[in-house]
C-alpha cells in the first residue's frame, strides 16, 4: 500500500504550484537562477513533505533577451513537470503535474507586458492550429468588433518604450538544442466552437512555456514540455497548476495541449486544471470551451478540478472582466476594502477598462470556487504624496491587496510555501515604509519596481527638456 500522506492531493498540487514560484522574489542572470532552480526544487519538494514527486522535465527558467544577463531582475517564468501517483475518484494512476510560476517580484515582462496585455486579443482555436510539439507559432494580433483605442489614451502613466522584439528574442534557455530523434506527429482534437478568443499577453506567455526546451542540465534535456507530454504514457493522469500569473496561464495551455493533440495519451477524463487566482483569459466562447473539455468537478471546500480557486477579497480574479452583471468584474477592485478605494487605484482600473474594452470581446471569468479571505471592517490607508504617514502601522490598500492574493490561499489550502533557496539574492523589497507613496507603492507592485524606476526617469527627463527649450 501507498504511504499515508499529510496533504491530499489537491493541497499536494498547490504544493507543487507554491514550488514553482520559489524564487518569484530572487534577482540573478538567467543561468544563475537556472542552476539555483535545479539544486533547489527536489529538496524543497521532499522537505515541504508535499507527497513523493520526481522532476521529470525542467525545470526552465526563462528571461527575456533584454534581462537574460542582468543579475538585478528576476526570471519571467519558471516551469516545471513532476511525476508521481495521486488517487482521484479511487483510481490511483501515475501523475504527471505540470507546475507554472506566478509573476515574479522583479520582472517588468511578466507586470507590463503578460499580465495586463489584455488588448489586442488573440483567435485561439486558429493560433492552437500551428502547434506543433517542437514549438509554437506567434500569435497573430486580432480584433473582432475593429475597435482600437490609442495606447496613449490607455495606460495611466508613460512608460519608455521597450522593444518588444528584444523582450522576445531567444535567451540562452530558448537555444536549447532540440532532441533531433525526437518529434511526434500527434493527431489534433477538435474544440466545440471555430473562434474563441484569449489575451494577447496570455498567448505570448503560452508561447514561451511550449517553445523553449529544457536546458541540457535539468530533466528531460532538449525537449520542448509539447514534446515531453506527446511521450506520457497511457493510463497516466495530467494536472495543470498555477497560481496568479500561472494560474491565468494554465487553462489556455492544457486546452492548448489537449487540442492540438500533445496528449494524445492520456484519456480525456484524465486530464486536470487546477488553477488559483487566475483573471480571466479570454471571452465567453473560450470559457466554453475550456468548460466543454474540463467540465468543473466540485467538492467541498477547495477540492475542485478545472475550477479557478479565488478568495473573495483578491483583486486579481476581478480582472480582466467588464461585464458589470457578473460577480468577477474589473470596477469592484478599487471598493474591495470599503468606501470607494485609493484614487489612483481607481484611475488605474479606468484604464485597464479602457484596454479590455478596446480588445473587441468582453472578457469572461472561467468557473470557480470562490472562498472568503479575513473581513475588512475599513478601508485600509493608501497615503499619497506629502500626506503619507509613513510612522502609521495601519496597513496601506496595496499590502492588504497583497495579503489577500498570497496569504489567505496558504490559511485556505492549509498548506504554506517551502523554505527558500539559500544561496539565492532576494530582489529588493518593493518599498520600504518610509519610501513608500501612495501612486508608486500600487504601480509598482502591479509593473514592477524597474520598470516604474525607469518611467519615473523618463518623466524626470522629459520635464527637465521642457523646461529648457
């Protein structure tokens, strides 16, 4: 007989999802952070006592080409697949989890251009087309209503212009020689409807978990995770897990997977999601879909499949949806605490508004189980300018945000994050207390501290060139 285990499976899954972002907050070049990945996750693994689990593909760790060298930001992704058993419906089968990362603390790519490109969207089911187990094509921009608003009319602040082809272009870990013995000719299924649509920061984030292998010194070396799922075996069980950023990646890269035939293998009732604190990735006929595939499978408490798990007081679920009628909808966010909510939050939620809107589709929250976090009984403080309180231990609207979107997941699954890598570099702290200003504190956290570092110059410059002509 198996051994008893401490967590069940469901609380081993978010185990494995709280691993891969391990070091969401520890800065280093690419490799640095690869090689501290690799020596980490299979003692983290066993000393979280999260169940037994072998790495089996990864883990990758991926910067863009701007960052790949730069020892003071953090990675923009991190995933991994891990093998074990797990009994559901009492069935006890292999179990491959395939875990993603949520956006790391230090990253301008993950905060500017994945998780809040929400517009243009993207046609899904003729993008998952092109997949193929090597690689996946780019997405290709698209605008079904033709609706198009200026991004300066967008965003709330101007940020320098980053070239988003040197964002993309192939890091060390995308030149990953290919295993060349190596390529399946899957058989792809078909999705209930023709045209569904996802966010274009979405897809640029499924694109790079699916085209960049494992690097020669992890698990599975040279194949990409589309080549490594096209060899689970028969009789085997897949689940998809992440949190946050991962867990608005996860959905679209298992119906990705499943589509384009990469799990040809597995039977269809074998194939999981568990998703937490995911926005929403695409419009109403994408939900369908992805219902259509992973129908919910609801239990008590969290113990669901293909639900998105997401704490009532998370502003992070409420994106990207401006459907006023539904419970997850964008102009809740700022009000969450009480009252009416900080006013650059505000701003910063008309904006966000402005682009879903612009996208052409109404953006739609997959199904979920929602749970409540801690009451607030008042709106937490959120000083701007001269008028901060810095002396005051009244938590500001971002830190009980932040809370909100972490800690009560731990209290909720019962189960925490791992000890951290001992030899890594923690990034710095977004703000300490006495920097902190209302406006830099919530775009910072939702950008990241480099890129509002370099906004904040850009302006500084720009006003200074006025003043001199």
């Amino acid at each position: 007989m198996p051994p008893t285990m401490r967590y069940d499976i469901y609380q081993q899954v978010y185990g494995l999802s709280l691993c891969s972002s391990g070091l969401s907050a520890y800065n280093g070049t690419e490799a640095e952070l690869q090689k501290t990945m690799e020596e980490w996750l299979p003692d983290a693994i066993t000393k979280r006592d999260i169940g037994i689990w072998e790495v089996v593909w990864g883990p990758v760790v991926w910067k863009n080409g701007l960052t790949v060298n730069d020892s003071e930001s953090s990675a923009d992704h991190v995933w991994f697949v891990v093998k074990g058993t797990s009994t559901i419906d009492d069935q006890t089968s292999d179990t491959y989890v395939v875990a993603v990362a949520q956006a790391s603390m230090n990253s301008v790519y993950d905060r500017f251009y994945e998780s809040i490109t929400v517009f243009p969207a993207v046609n899904f089911r003729r993008w998952v087309l092109g997949w193929k187990p090597h690689g996946i094509p780019k997405p290709r921009r698209s605008v079904p209503s033709q609706v198009y608003t200026p991004a300066d009319e967008i965003y709330p602040i101007e940020y320098p212009a980053l070239p988003l082809a040197d964002l993309l272009k192939q890091s060390p870990t995308d030149s990953t020689p290919l295993d060349p013995l190596y390529e399946p000719t899957p058989t792809a299924r078909s999705l209930p409807m023709s045209s569904s649509y996802i966010a274009f920061g979405t897809a640029l984030g499924v694109r790079i978990l699916l085209s960049a292998a494992s690097p020669c010194s992890a698990a599975s070396p040279c194949k990409t995770l589309g080549q490594f799922l096209c060899t689970i075996p028969q009789k085997a069980r897949v689940i998809f897990t992440g949190h946050s950023l991962g867990g608005v990646l996860t959905p679209p890269l298992a119906l990705g997977c499943y589509a384009a035939g990469f799990l040809d293998n597995v039977n269809d009732g074998d194939i999981f999601t568990f998703p937490t604190a995911g926005p929403s990735p695409g419009d109403v006929r994408f939900k369908d879909q992805f219902s259509s595939v992973f129908p919910p499978r609801r239990g008590e408490r969290y113990m669901n499949w293909n639900c998105n798990l997401w704490n009532a007081y998370d502003i992070v679920p409420y994106a990207f949806c401006t459907d006023t009628t539904r419970d997850q909808h964008i102009q809740r966010i700022p009000g969450l605490y009480g009252g009416e909510g900080p006013d650059v939050v505000q701003k910063f939620v008309r904006n966000l508004e402005k682009c879903a809107n612009a996208s052409g589709i109404t953006y739609e929250p997959l199904p979920g189980v929602m749970f409540a976090g801690r009451k607030i009984d008042n709106s937490p403080k959120c000083p701007t300018g001269d008028e901060a309180d810095n002396s005051s231990q009244d938590p500001t609207w971002m830190e009980v945000a932040e809370e909100e979107h972490k800690g009560e997941y731990y209290v909720y699954m019962n189960i925490f994050p791992p000890s951290q890598p001992k030899d890594a570099r923690p990034g710095k702290e977004i703000a300490t207390r006495s920097e902190r200003k209302g406006p830099v504190e919530f775009e910072t956290l939702i950008f990241g501290s480099k890129v509002v570092r370099a906004a904040r110059k850009a302006e500084n410059g720009s006003s200074t060139a006025s003043g001199s002509t």
